[in-house]
C-alpha cells in the first residue's frame, strides 16, 4: 500500500486522518498516485492539480524519501520505499504568506 | 415569527448570524471552512435552506459547498469551471493580450425560481450557470464575445463580481466587471451587449464612447422596478432609468464618489445607500470618519449616517459585495469592513450596532430574511 500524507485543509476536505493508504495498481508516479488519490476522494480533483491541465498547484510541493519531487515529470517512477509503503508521498501547502 | 440570518464571507472562513426581528441580539456561528477564503455565500430565495458558498485558497483552488438545513451541515459539490472552446485572450496591464484562465469563483446567484439553478460569476471574467444544484458548470460564453479582447484586470483581478437577475423577465440578467463594464443580456445568456454609455472614465479609457473598458465595482436594483438601476463606479456614482441604456450621474454632495458597495432599501425604490472611501489609492473613508450615505431621492442628495459608527480614527474599506439589506419592516441595513467588523442598522440607517467585531477581513454580506 502506498501511504500518502494530506496537508490539513485537504484532511479537512476529504474526511480522513494525517495518512491515507492507496493500492496504486499500475507503476507508482506522482501522477499514478494523484489519480488513485482523487478515484477514492473525488472532492480533491483540483485541489492539488488543475482539472483541465493536470499541472501541479502553484502552492502545492510533493516531497518523498526526503526529496521535492514537485518538479520532476509526473510519470517519474517514486522510490522503492515509496512503492514498498515504507515512506509516505507527502502532499504539502507550499510555504506563502497569508 | 421573522428572523434574519446574515451570511458573512471572510479571509478566513464564513460566519452566520441569526437574529429574531428586533435584531438586537445575534446568535453566531463559525467559522465554517476555518482558513479558507470565503468570498460570498447566497441563499436561494425559492428555498432559504439552500445555501451556496464560494470557497478558495490560493493553495488548493476553488470549491464550491452547498448547505441544505440553513448552514448548519454543508457538503462540497462540482468545482470544475472549464471555459467554452478555445478561452481566448484578454488586455493585460501593459496592453498586452494574455491567456484567460480561472482563478475563482467571487460571487454566487441563486435563480428567483429554481433552487437547482445557479450562477457564479468568477475570474478570469465569465460567467457560469449550473441547472443541477451546484454539481456541474456550464459557461454562457457569449458573453466574453462582447470584446472581451479588451478586457482587462482592475487591480484586484479581473473579476466578474455583479450579477442581478430581472424578477419581471427571465431572460434579462444584468452582469458588471472590473474592468470592463457592464453588459445585459435579453436571451437568458446567449447573447450580450454593453450597457456603458454615459459612463465616464477619462483616466483609464482612450475616450469617451468607449463600449468597454469602465470599472463598475458594484450595482443594485429594486426587484420592484428592474428598470432602474444604480451604480458605483470606480469613480462616480451612476443611475440608469431604461435597463442600462444610458448611465447618469448622481454623486451629488458625496463627500467622494469612489467606493465599492451600493444598495437599496428593501421598500423604498428611491432610498440607495453607500459607503464613500476617499480615493483608489486610499482605500479608507475620508476624514477617518465611517459614514453610510443615504439617498432617498434615488441619488443626487445624499445623507450621511454616522449613529453607532466610529466617527475618528476609522480606516478600513467596505467592499463591493459587503453590504445588504432585509426585507423587513423597518428595512435592515447591513455592512462588513477590511477590520472586521459588522454593522447592522435596524432602522434604515438610522441606528447602528456592531453584530461582529473581530472577524477576519469581511468580504461579503448577504441577509436572509426568514418568515
């Protein structure tokens, strides 16, 4: 199970605690997990991502065995800890004043 | 008994305040979506349990909630805001053509007779309509055809953010836009025309007859008489008397003529109010002093109402969609300000009291009046 950490408004939103595990069937990227993520909570989709576009939120950082993979492409495959559910695939409201 | 509730968008999240008819004590509740921008909520006068709330960060994008028991339980519905076809360009700040692309939802319009129905008016400027309750939106983009090429951004976006709908005949909508006017429709939204002639803007457009381009920050009518409309413009209050066809103006004796808010006395179709601020670069009321001015003689001789307000040291702003008025007798008037506040008259503008104090940033002010 791939185990992916929601920023609060997001925990908010869909209901859940700090951690949601997703079976994540094809092979495991940003986007395979985005797309597992907004399947089980559909009030997400454009939350993280734009709808139209499926670009990334402009305030919005992914970051993964201790590395920002908000600007890497969105089919990259994640680490193995990621896949093995040993590291969490964080979602994170970027740092912005307000 | 009558009752009012008060739906109150701030930075920070919504806030409801209920009320018997004396409307001297109010029960609070909130906030609702604690850290979010809450920029309006409406009720849909067919059924006041309906209730829909634009709801945004910068963060995480744009949500629409819907609540079915008065706002008591709210549940999140279609957030996908696609523009028709290609979305085209519109004027950037420098002239420039840029990409329309949406940011937000700034105001909500249920229909007079279909709780189902509803409009948003967003930004990038358009404006959407969902026949399903919030679930899905459709753009009526005919009205980007109305040289929206020339659009541009006012300084706080280019943001659809007035939208009155005719009690008389349904297929007239009027719509208002920073900056690019206002425009009404007589087809329910397929076609568009600007309604700006008699406005003026000698700083910001090349001339006089301009068709777009003028930055109306808010309008109102009186669903008695949908002929007649009010305006406040960037500068300038205005009146029109035949649908928008011709704009006149009516600043009169304002102290200043630049603000954001306008709107009129539930029973009285000559009785308008506004919030005077002193300029576009100060953003405050003049003197330091918050006064309500009121017109009973639909513009021309304005009244300032200071009874309850702070009379020194006072600067904050009132925006356009936060001010509102109930139906009840006496009307009640109500306001929200940049510090937090929210004012409410009980009397027509006579007598105000603080109802809030401390709020996050009021954005807007929508009244409900309950049977």
């Amino acid at each position: 199970m791939i185990i992916v950490i929601l920023p609060q408004h997001l925990r908010t939103l869909a209901g859940v605690g700090r951690e949601v595990e997703l079976r994540v069937e094809a092979l495991v990227t940003p986007r395979a997990i985005l797309d597992a993520l907004e399947a089980r909570y559909p009030v997400l989709r454009g939350t993280i991502r734009d709808q139209g576009s499926q670009q990334r939120r402009a305030f919005v950082r992914f970051f993964a065995c201790g590395q920002d993979w908000s600007h890497e492409p969105p089919d990259a495959p994640l680490p193995d800890d990621v896949v093995q559910g040993k590291e969490p695939f964080m979602v994170v409201g970027a740092m912005a004043g307000g | 008994m009558s009752s009012v509730r008060v739906l109150v968008g701030t930075r920070k999240g919504a806030f409801i305040f209920t009320s018997d008819a004396k409307r001297q004590t109010w029960d609070v509740s909130g906030p609702l979506f604690p850290g979010w921008e809450i920029y309006h909520l409406k009720g849909s006068p067919v059924n006041p349990d309906r209730i829909y709330a634009s709801q945004s960060t910068g963060w995480f994008g744009q949500l629409i909630q819907r609540s079915d028991d008065g706002g008591r339980t709210w549940t999140p519905m279609g957030n996908e805001f696609r523009y028709e076809g290609t979305p085209g360009t519109h004027q950037w700040y420098d002239g420039t053509q840029h990409p329309w692309e949406f940011k937000r939802v700034w105001h909500l319009e249920p229909s007079l007779t279909d709780p189902d129905t509803v409009y948003a008016g967003v930004e990038d400027a358009a404006l959407f309509k969902s026949t399903d309750g919030g679930q899905t939106w459709r753009e009526l983009p005919g009205l980007r055809e109305v040289k929206g090429n020339l659009w541009q951004p006012g300084a706080g976006g280019m943001c659809l953010h007035t939208i009155l709908l005719d009690p008389s005949n349904p297929d007239r909508i009027f719509v208002a836009i920073s900056a690019a006017g206002a425009f009404r429709t007589d087809d329910g939204g397929q076609t568009w025309r600007p309604i700006n002639q008699g406005l003026k803007s000698p700083y910001e457009l090349p001339g006089p007859a301009a068709e777009v381009g003028h930055c109306v920050h808010g309008m109102a009518m009186h669903p008695s008489r949908p002929g007649v409309l009010f305006m406040q413009k960037h500068w300038d209050v205005m009146r029109s008397d035949d649908a928008g066809e011709m704009w006149r103006e009516v600043s009169g004796n304002l102290p200043s003529d630049f603000g954001f808010p306008i709107a009129v006395h539930a029973h009285e179709p000559e009785t308008i109010y506004v919030v005077p601020i002193k300029s576009d670069s100060e953003h405050f009321p003049p003197e330091g002093k918050l006064r309500v001015y009121r017109s009973r003689t639909g513009g021309g001789a304005w009244e300032a109402l200071t009874n309850g307000l702070p009379q020194r040291d006072c600067y904050v702003n009132v925006l356009r969609d936060a001010m509102a008025v109930d139906a009840l007798d006496p009307c009640g008037v109500y306001f929200g300000t940049t510090g937090g506040q929210v004012y409410c008259s009980p009397d027509g503008g006579d007598h105000w009291t603080t109802i809030a104090r401390d709020l996050p940033s009021v954005y807007s002010v929508e009244v409900q009046t309950l049977a």
